[in-house]
C-alpha cells in the first residue's frame, strides 16, 4: 500500500539487543562502546532504502518499545 516498512535491530546485549541513545554510554542494562553511533545507522538505513525506493524524507515515522522508543 504504498509504504516501506523497515525492522532494524540493535546492538546485542547479554539482556538483548539495545539502542545507544546519543550521550548516554550506559542505560540501565545497556552499556555500550562510546564508538557506536545508533543515529548515524538510522540516517544510513534511511538513505540506503531511499536509494532502493521511492521514500518521502518529510514522511518518515520510527516507532519503538522500552530502549528503542527513547528519543
């Protein structure tokens, strides 16, 4: 129906997988390599579905659960 619907997942955690927010090395049971960069993976996901469909960057929407729902 029109849209593209990605699943991405985190980086692995001996709990699960987990986000790295932005300034946050260490979220409750998520601790992370200050190297990873979450956002930039998003910004690259979205560029490369962009290239592969045809994607409005004015109608993009993420949800989330827990981890993956912060902002």
């Amino acid at each position: 129906g029109g849209a593209v619907v990605v699943y991405p997942d985190g980086i692995g955690s001996d709990l699960g997988s987990c986000w790295r927010i932005d300034g946050m090395a260490n979220l409750g049971e998520c601790a992370f390599d200050e190297t990873i960069d979450d956002t930039g993976f998003i910004d690259a996901l979205i560029s490369l579905m962009q290239s592969r469909h045809p994607v409005d960057r004015e109608r993009i929407y993420a949800v989330g659960f827990s981890n993956g729902a912060m902002p």
